[in-house]
C-alpha cells in the first residue's frame, strides 16, 4: 500500500516536471522567441520619431501638393492622430533577424502575422505595384542612376562607428535611438486585425504656417522672401543655378 503511495506520488512529480520543461520560456502570444522578448527589453526604452500630417487647402503649396501626389504619397503623409507604443516596440523587437542574412520582412504582433515586404506596404497605402517582368521598382532606378546615391556612402559619411550616444543625455534610463513610423505601423497592424489602443499624439502637422515659418526663404529684416532663416543646407544647384521641387524635397 505504501509503495502504491509511493509511485502514484512520484508519478505526479514526474507529470508535472514534465509540463514544466515543455512550457514555452518566453510569451508566445507576444513573441517569436525567446530572443526576440529579449529584444524588447532592449528596445523598450527607445523613443518614437514621430510623424506629421500634411494639412494644407487646395491653394496652398501646389507643388508640394502634385509632388506628394505625384509620388503616390497621400496616404503616407495623413498617418494616424495617434499610436499605439506598446505594438510598436512588439513589431520592431519581433521583426529583428536572428539569424545573420535571414530576413523575411514580416512581424509577430498578438498572435497575428504582419508582413512589411514591398507588395504588403503597397497595398496598405492603396498603391499596388505592379512591374513588368526584369522592370525595377522606381526606388531600384533611382539607385542604379549614375546620379543616384549610394547607401554605404551615405553611411560611412554620416555614422561614426562607437561614437553616437545610445543613452539619453538627459535621462540615463532612456535611449538617445528611435524608433521610425509608429503611425504607420500601428495601422498597419489595425488592418490585420490586430486589437491597438492608441495613446501618443504624433508630432504638430505640417500646415501653411508651419512651412512659412521653417522651409521658406525670407530677408533678414522685414521678412520678405529673399534670405534663408537658418534652413539646413539646400541640395546643390545644377548648371543653371536653380533646382526643382524634387531636388529641394
């Protein structure tokens, strides 16, 4: 009887060992891996760079206005009011390769899949793409312009390797790193039916006085257009002294 006891006592101690090991050692509601919840705790103190919306009248900078149409930007340029920061640090942490070279441009965000490929984007901001066969996307032209650019250049001109701060200089438990289109990316996840609370205001929209006051050229004294009020520098001018809307943008 007592070794009955004994063994039903050590079969329950075996059965529930078991269940333990088998659990998962990480959310998998939330994350991919164990690696990537190990990612959030490093992203979570980040911060978001946040978007703008464009609100301007039918009158107002027209050739902003045909540029951004032009470009097929207009869904781009009126993101959401607000966003949601906690499915904003799941997306990134989830969307960080582990492995070196495999990539396959999509996140794990509430039991949802959310890829972010070219055909996904596209189609979220209402522009599918659609190339002939060999035909390059017109961002792969561009690159592949004799004066298009190079991103290693840009790169090696603009990063300095262990040099930038990645702690806040103000406060020591915040990132001075960023976060990029958390608008966009809590809509995103929205439309694949992703349950999001949005709490964080984006930035002031780009309107007409917003534009007068930091994009426009203006004399020193009096502020008739002629001098620029402290603008950063301006791209370079072609042959003729003059550049487009394009170039300026």
């Amino acid at each position: 009887m007592a070794l009955r006891k004994l063994a039903s006592k050590r079969s329950r101690k075996d059965t529930a060992a078991a269940g333990t090991s088998a659990a998962p050692e990480f959310d998998s509601h939330r994350f991919r891996s164990t690696e990537h919840q190990q990612r959030f705790e490093a992203v979570k103190g980040w911060s978001f760079h946040r978007e703008r919306r464009v609100q301007l009248r039918d009158d107002e900078y027209t050739d902003f206005q045909e540029e951004i149409a032009h470009r097929r930007w207009t869904s781009l340029v009126t993101p959401m009011a607000k966003f949601d920061p906690y499915i904003v640090l799941e997306f990134y942490a989830n969307a960080w390769p582990t492995e070196e070279g495999v990539r396959d441009l999509r996140s794990w965000v509430r039991g949802q899949w959310i890829p972010f490929n070219a055909d996904a984007l596209s189609q979220f901001l209402g522009y599918t793409l659609v190339l002939e066969e060999g035909q390059k996307c017109e961002y792969s032209q561009r690159r592949n312009r004799a004066d298009g650019f190079d991103e290693e250049a840009i790169a090696q001109l603009l990063c300095i390797p262990g040099m930038p701060p990645t702690r806040h200089p103000l406060d020591k438990d915040k990132s001075n790193r960023a976060l990029g289109f958390p608008a966009l990316i809590t809509s995103l996840c929205q439309s694949f039916g992703v349950p999001v609370t949005p709490s964080k205001v984006i930035r002031p929209p780009i309107t007409w006085a917003f534009i007068e006051k930091y994009c426009t050229t203006r004399q020193a004294q009096g502020g008739d257009p002629q001098a620029p009020d402290a603008p950063p520098p301006p791209p370079q001018a072609d042959p003729a002294g003059s550049f487009d809307t394009e170039q300026y943008l």
